[in-house]
C-alpha cells in the first residue's frame, strides 16, 4: 500500500509540473485531442526543461535510465504525505535526482569504478533498501552502490556476455536496461545488440536471483528485437510482464522507436546454449507490440534534426511511475549524447496492457 500511495503521489505531481509543454497546432495524424499513439499508449505531454543545462557544475544530459526514487523520498507534500523523487542516470558516471514537481535536479551523485575511473553507466535499479544497482556497458558490469554513490559490489556475469575478447559481446551493445522484477526476487539486465555468433536481432536477458541477500546467477532468455534495432531499455510491469523499448536510428531520417509488452514466463533457458541460430529450439520471449512511437501526436515538439516526427530523439531511458484508469503511468527520456542536433526530452506516456 505505501508504495502505491507514494507512486501515486509522484504520478499526480508530475502531471501538475509546469514546465510540460503545451498541444500544438491540429493535426490529423499527430496532434489527435486524444493523444492516441496506439490503441494501448496515448501521449499526455512532453518537456523539454533540461536541454542543454546544468546543475552544480554537472551537465544535464546524457540521460540513460530513470527510476523511482522511493527510499530517498524525504521531501513531504503540504499535507505531510511522501512524495517520491526520480532519479534519472547520465552515462558520463553520474547519477542525478530530480523534484516530482518540476523534474528540476535536486541533487547529484558522483559514479566511479574501483579505481576511479568513469562508469558508461546505462542500466539503473534503486533497490528497496535504497541502494543503486548500475550497470556499465564497458566491461560489462552491474555493480551495486551505496546511495551517496560508493561501490559495495559486484555482480557476477556470464563470460560470453563480455565483451570481446574476453567475450562475445560488441563494444557498445552489452548491458543497457535494467529492471527488478515484482517481489523484489529476480533482477533482469537487458543487452542491447547480439553476441557474436547469435542470429541478428536476438539479444539476451540476463538474470539474478536474489539469496540470503546477494544476487546470483539466474535464467537467461533470447529476445528478438526488430530488424535493424536494439533494445536500449526494459521495465518489469506489475504482473511479471516487460515493457520493452527498441531503437535505432537512419542517418537522414532519423529514430525508430517501438514500445513492446514482453512476457518471458514460457521462454527457453539460454544460459547453456552456445549460439542462438533460430535453428536451435530455443523459445525466445513472447512480444506484442503496443505502439510505434512514430504514430504519437507531435504536440508542438521540434526537432534539431531530421525525425520521421519531430517529438522523436534518442529515447532510453524509461520508468513506470503508477496507475491512472486503469492504465500505466510511464516516463520516457532521451540521451541527448551532449549533441548540439539532440535533445533531452521527457515522455509522459497511459500504457494499457
């Protein structure tokens, strides 16, 4: 019950910000009074506030993931309730929190490895006794850190999921999502491109099961990612279920970006299969797909670059944030890669499952 009152909290609290940008002109395809993507996903609004800004000598960009923020919801509401903060992960080893309200930062959180060194962090769970669980692409890795941002651990990864040559992983295309099944049991890391060896298109997940409070090596399931595209973000629903996000991007034309619902509970057990041909039994991940964000009103979005619609960018980040009639409250943001031609855009998306 706390968790749902504090999701709602935040739900209601940023649908009130007021640096959501306004509907734009009429159009048929785009700018429907609905919001209509799809019949599952509609559009309700989208902010642009955090292009090209900074908070305490940090740049605000390069936005990778987004979470609930619920053990660090210290802020209190007029009325005394809890009101959640999100915490949105920058891949240039920073973590950033930001008001419900507003979506301003709040604060900043330094990442570094075991040396020192910067993280390439991607993937972004908070954990239920607020601890971060970040993974970094580069080797790759999911370490867990304290919430001021010290590292406590690592957890172990499968040696073909490395990158090459250690593995046979692509550089650039290992751990991108991250998501914590409900229960709290089972972590769930989704690789952006195939391994070396493995059918174009099919990625794997990878899991951990918790025990005695450490995570351990879990399931791994194929996933097959459209034609062209990579998964740069998956988000567990209340019933076990994913939200998958693929992506890819056409110089000239610009992004792609797809909205799935995934559900792995009848998929084959990868772990032990060497390459995943298509010939090889394997039962990947059952996907349906629930919107080509291409279809989504514009809302008087532009664009700095060509877009098959100008609302479009770089979107992976996303965060389910609560319920609203019956549908899912889902925020999506965009990496702007700290590109002068790309944007760092919030998406407030009703998913219905």
């Amino acid at each position: 019950m706390r968790l749902r009152t504090v999701l709602a909290t935040f739900t209601a609290c940023l649908a009130a910000a007021t640096c959501l940008a306004a509907a734009g002109p009429a159009n048929a395809q785009r700018n429907r009074a609905d919001g209509a993507c799809s019949p599952s996903v509609s559009l309700d609004r989208f902010s642009d506030a955090l292009d090209k800004t900074s908070y305490d000598g940090t740049f605000v960009g390069n936005l990778s993931a987004l979470a609930v923020d619920l053990p660090h919801s210290r802020l209190r509401s007029s009325g005394g309730t809890p009101v959640a903060s999100l915490a949105a992960l920058s891949d240039r080893s920073s973590l950033l929190r930001l008001d419900p309200r507003t979506l301003r930062p709040t604060g900043v959180v330094p990442l570094a490895d075991e040396n020192g060194a910067a993280l390439d962090s991607e993937g972004l769970v908070v954990d239920r006794d607020g601890t971060l669980l970040i993974t970094s692409e580069t080797e790759p890795s999911v370490r867990r850190h304290s919430p001021s941002g010290a590292i406590l651990d690592r957890l172990p990864v499968p040696d073909p999921l490395r990158v090459a040559p250690a593995g046979r992983a692509v550089t650039n295309g290992t751990f991108e999502g991250l998501t914590l099944l409900p229960g709290g049991r089972t972590l769930l890391a989704s690789m952006e491109y195939a391994l070396s060896g493995d059918s174009a298109g099919t990625v794997r997940f990878q899991t951990w099961t918790r025990r005695h409070g450490d995570f351990v090596l879990g399931a791994q399931y194929a996933y097959r990612a459209d034609a062209g595209l990579g998964v740069p973000e998956v988000q567990a629903t209340p019933d076990g279920r994913l939200l998958v996000l693929e992506r890819g991007f056409t110089a000239g034309v610009g992004n792609t970006v797809r909205l799935y619902l995934a559900d792995p509970r009848r998929a084959t057990d990868t772990s032990g299969v060497g390459n995943l041909t298509g010939q090889d039994g394997v039962r990947p991940i059952a996907k349906t797909l629930l919107a080509d964000l291409v279809t989504c009103p514009a809302r008087g979005a532009t664009a700095k670059q060509p877009q098959p619609n100008p609302l479009l960018d770089n979107i992976e980040g996303m965060v389910i944030t609560g319920r609203s009639k019956g549908a899912l409250k889902v925020l999506l943001v965009s990496d702007d890669n700290q590109n002068a031609a790309q944007t760092t855009r919030f998406h407030s998306l009703r998913v219905r499952l």
